[in-house]
C-alpha cells in the first residue's frame, strides 16, 4: 500500500511525501492523490521519496507524467530523499532528463524557489 502525505501545499509550493512501495497497487492508490495535490496546483512540487522502498515502472510513469504536466504550467517537479534501491532504479530509467532528482529537501526547495 502507497499513500500521498502533503506536508505544505502553500501559494508558492507543493510539498508532498510518498509513503510504501510503487507498484501497480500502490499506484492505483495514490494517482489521484498525487495529481491532486502536485498537478492539479499548477505549483512547483517536492517530493519526498525517503519513504518509498520500491519503484516499479508504472510508478515511474507515474512520476515523469506529474513532472510533465507541471513543466506544460511553468511549474517545476522535483524528487528528493531516495532509498538506494529506488534512487538506482530512477538512474537505469534516466529519468533525471525529465524530473530533477536532488539528495535534500534543502536542494530541492534550491531547485523551485523563484529568486
């Protein structure tokens, strides 16, 4: 089971953590969620990854889909905080082309502040 938790969803950003594994179950639970609070804002996102201990390609999908539709509102969509397993599976996939992946919410928030 996979679960969305915002942790600040303010005029600025969208601060989001996913929680359990991304898998095609995990997925189905979270994908409304997710556009919900990162999408559907029209904000830049960070997303936390710290609590995610599988990624599986619709999971991927998932993510490059939500970074896609911000890029289209000018908005930015970042990943940060990825367990190894995950962080490997983001770098075979060259996700990175697509959605930034950082290593700190501090690099993160970096990543989508206007200055």
């Amino acid at each position: 089971m996979a679960e969305v938790r915002t942790i600040a969803a303010t005029d600025e950003i969208s601060h989001i953590r996913l929680v359990g594994r991304l898998d095609i179950e995990g997925v189905g639970t979270i994908e409304i969620p997710l556009t919900a609070a990162t999408v559907a804002r029209k904000r830049p996102a960070i997303v936390d990854m710290s609590g995610v201990d599988f990624l599986g390609s619709i999971g991927i999908g998932l993510l490059v889909r939500c970074a896609i539709s911000l890029q289209r509102s000018g908005a930015r969509f970042v990943l940060f905080g990825c367990q190894p397993l995950v962080q490997k599976s983001l770098e075979i996939t060259k996700i990175n082309a697509v959605v930034p992946i950082v290593a700190s919410e501090a690099a993160a928030f970096e990543l989508v502040v206007v200055k």
